[in-house]
C-alpha cells in the first residue's frame, strides 16, 4: 500500500490541492453571499426580504448535486457557460450561502436589541451599529456552527468531481478505473479526508474556545 | 424659558393595546422632570418616544426645534431625523447595555468619532475628562464584565455625556443595581442636574426624586394624571389614585 502510495501521491497531490482550493474559494463566497443574504432576511423592506427568503429556501430545499448539474449543464443553454472550477465555486458558494445565511441571521438576533437601542440612541445609523455593533459580537456566537459548515463543505468538495473537476475524489477514482485497485486507492482517499478534517474539527474548537476566552459578555 | 421637548397629543399602542393616550408635557430647558407611576402605566414607552425608539401613533414631539411625527402607516421614521434628534439627546437604560466587546475608553468614544466625527485625540481627551468625573478613570482599559453594575452604569452615562446631548433621559437607572450602588450613580446623575443639564428621568427612587425634581409627573395606565413640583406632587396629591400609589410605594 505505501509503495502504491507512492506512485500515486502527484495525482493525489493534485487532487488535494484542488480539494482544499475548492474548500477556501467557495467558503469565501459562502461567507460573503451568506453575510449579504442574512442582511436582505431582516431587511425591513419587503422587496428585499420576501425574494432572499425564496431564494434562501430554493437552495435549502433541493440537492447540492442538482444545484451542481444545473449551474453546469442547465446555465450554458442560458448564455451562461462557466469552467467547471468557476461552476463547482458558485455552486458550493451558493448552497453553503444559504445554510450560512440562516447562521447569521440567528446570531445577529442573538445580540440582544438592548445592544441596538444604545447604540442608536447614541445617533448612530442602522449601518453603523451593524458593522460596529452587532457583527462584531454576532461573530463571535458564529464561529461554532460556521466552522462546522467549513468541515463539512470541505468533505461535499467530493460531489464536484461529478462535473469533471479533477480534485481528490476524481484523482480516487481515475486512479481505479487506471488499476481496478479499489481496496488500497479508496482507503487511502478515505485516511487523507480524515486527516485533513479531523484536525480542521479540532481548530474549529480551538477558535471557539479562544474567543470564548476572549469575548467579553456579561 | 425656552421649551426644549414639546410633546403634544401623543398617542401610542402596541397592536390593540393603548399605551399612552394623548400626552401632552412641556420641559424647559435645564429642566429635570421626574417620571413616577405603576409597573406598566407606560413611563418608558414615554421616554423613549423622546429619542424614537417607540414610533408614535399620533402626536408630535419636538425636541431641540427638531420634530419627530408619527411614520406613515407601516414605514418607519425616516432613520435621518431620527439620528439628528438622538445626537442631541442622550439615553441611560437600566440595563446599561454597554457594548460588551469594546473596552471602557471605546465604548465612550465610539459614538464621538462616528457621529460627531470626532478625531481619536479629541474623542479621548473628553472620554477621560468624563470618565474622570464618573470616577472610573482607573479603569479605562477594562472590558465592561469586569465592572460592577454601578460602574457600568456610571460608564453608560459618560458615554451618553460624550456626545454632549442637550437633553439626557433615564429609564430606571438604579433599578438593575444592588443596593449598594444605587448611591454611586445618584451622585453622578445629583451633579448633572447641578450643573443646568435638562433631565427626563423614570425612578422608583422616591427620595431623590424630591431632591433633584423641578417637577414630577404622575403617570397612570398611559394618562398624566397628576403634574407638580416635588413638595407638590409628593406631600400634597390632588388626586386619588397619586395618593394611592405614593402610599404603596413609599411604605417601604
Ligand atoms: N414592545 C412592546 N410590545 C407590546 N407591549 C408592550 C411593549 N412595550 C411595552 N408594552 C406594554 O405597554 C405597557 C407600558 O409599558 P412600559 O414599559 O412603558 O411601562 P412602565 O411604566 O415603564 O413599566 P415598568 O415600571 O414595569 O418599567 C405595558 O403594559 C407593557 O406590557
Ligand atoms: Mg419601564
């Protein structure tokens, strides 16, 4: 197995690369769509809310794969034709948006309305004491569940090799087709997933804790 | 002497519920009016229609020659009056509500450098002088967990003052704080009415009341019952109900 290993680890090192890229591209993109889509949820006008909570619900309601086959195949017959890298990012971003959307939208409602009141009874606008205020103590009460969404997209990268992108469980599977070697070329995919998340997990508490020690409530 | 609050007409529910029923109150400048009433006849709803932090029904209120008008049906106050209003008028919440992830010095320069546009030199210069005149200047980098409740309370005040509102409102300001500690904030909010500050402020604390008020206002189930001055109000109540409830809460 580790001499198999060996002649495999420039495919796998591709593959891991990619992975990982795919996990930090579209975790960025999930953030900031999150963030956006939380902000136009509690939006007091109606024609921002009602259409982010459609839309939030349209993802939550129907498979990452379907999302994945449509932006890549359903787009292009649409004017929009992506790369698979740019279809697996939108994709990935997008879901995780929504889920993330609703993270956000708890933890800003966590932030007490006393918290609100103060600052604007101080003549700070509504945007000031979101960005000076409630996002920076939202934050804070965030970070579990984000960084457990963060593990998990990490593991649903797997579902873009579906659209050729050549990450780790496409190199897995190129690598079996190649040598009908499933047992070792699997298992070995499976220990590199572990490994990269079970660590992840464990950042994730650690920043949980850190910030835990660190954040200042009453 | 220059009215700088005029509240006429107010009316305010929440859903079918009546909370004040046409309010009408005038405070002067350097005035400080003492709110007194039952748990729920409405005190708060009225101070914080002051700053509009309550939309009013109908009515107006014009604070420092600024109006606040009730919002069209369903839309809110329009948020730019409405921050030109709070600029001038300064608010301490019985819970504090300090911002708990900014230290002592930046809860009370925050507002000073985002509102006002205050450089950091300026902000921090007058946030020490106040703190200073709190008697938290000690303190200055701490967290507000690390504070008591009345210096909490104290901090809130200074960070209110940073502003320097024309009109300071207190929504039971003791009223979160051990025993212990109602004295410390008192003292801090004796001085002000000292120096000429105009103050609206909802207490429980009856004995202060009659030491700072100019006058008190009896408030019951939404309705000024009951105008004075503080001998007025508190030894010779007109009417029935005043009595009663001056009789409940100054047993004990
Ligand atoms: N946001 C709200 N929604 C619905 N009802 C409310 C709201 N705020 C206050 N009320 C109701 O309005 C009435 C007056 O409340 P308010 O807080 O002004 O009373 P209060 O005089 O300050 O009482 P307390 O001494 O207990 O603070 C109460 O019956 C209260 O339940
Ligand atoms: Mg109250």
């Amino acid at each position: 197995m580790f001499a198999d290993l060996k002649a495999w680890s420039p495919e796998l090192l591709t593959g891991i690369r990619l992975t990982v890229g795919m996990t930090f591209g579209s975790m960025a993109i999930a953030l900031a769509l999150g963030l956006a889509l939380a902000l136009g949820r509690i939006s007091l006008n109606a024609w921002i809310r009602t259409p982010v909570i459609a839309f939030v619900e349209l993802i939550r309601g129907s498979p990452l794969l379907l999302q994945l086959f449509y932006i890549y195949y359903v787009l292009p017959a649409l004017g929009l034709r992506l790369t698979p890298i740019q279809a697996g990012l939108l994709g990935l971003g997008v879901n995780y948006a929504a889920y993330l959307s609703e993270v956000f939208r708890a933890g800003i409602a966590a932030v007490g309305s006393g918290q609100r009141e103060a600052s604007e009874s101080l003549g700070m606008s509504p945007s000031q004491t979101m960005r000076h205020i409630i996002l920076p103590q939202a934050w804070r009460i965030v970070i579990p569940p984000t960084g457990n969404y963060f593990i998990s997209l990490f593991k649903d990268t797997a579902l873009v090799s579906t659209i050729s992108i050549a990450e780790l469980m496409f190199q897995g599977q190129l690598i079996a087709s190649d040598t009908f070697r499933y047992t070792e070329i699997y298992s070995i995919i499976f220990v590199i997933y572990v490994a990269i998340s079970v660590p992840a997990s464990a950042g994730v508490r650690w920043l949980e804790r850190y910030f835990n020690r660190s954040g200042q409530r009453r | 002497m220059a009215n700088i609050i005029e509240m006429t007409g107010l009316n305010k529910a929440f859903d079918a519920f009546q909370v004040l029923h046409d309010v009408n109150l005038s405070i002067a400048k350097g005035e400080v009016v003492v709110i007194i009433g039952a748990s729920g006849s409405g005190k708060s709803t009225l101070i914080r229609c002051i700053n509009g932090l309550e939309q009013l029904d109908s009515g107006a209120i014009e604070v420092d020659g600024l109006t606040l008008l009730p919002a069209a049906k369903g839309r809110r106050q329009a948020s730019g009056a409405l921050q030109d209003i709070r600029r001038e008028v300064g608010m301490v919440f019985q819970q504090f509500n300090l911002f708990p992830h900014k230290t002592v010095l930046e809860n009370v320069t925050l507002a000073p450098i985002k509102v006002r546009k205050w450089d950091q030199a300026k902000a921090e210069t007058t946030a020490r002088r106040l703190l200073e005149r709190v008697g938290l200047v000690d303190h200055i980098q701490k967290y507000p967990s690390q504070l008591s409740g009345g210096q909490q309370q104290r901090v809130a005040i200074a960070r209110s003052l940073a502003m320097e509102p024309r009109v300071m409102l207190f929504d039971e300001p003791t009223s979160a704080l051990d025993p212990e500690m109602v004295g410390e904030v008192l003292e801090v909010m004796r001085g002000l009415a000292r120096e000429g500050m105009t103050m609206v402020i909802v207490t429980h604390e009856m004995g202060f009341a009659r030491e700072v008020a100019d006058r008190v206002v009896y408030i019951d189930q939404g309705r000024i019952l009951e105008v004075g001055t503080a001998a007025e109000i508190f030894d010779a109540p007109r009417e029935e109900r005043t009595k009663l409830f001056l009789s409940r809460v100054l047993k004990h």
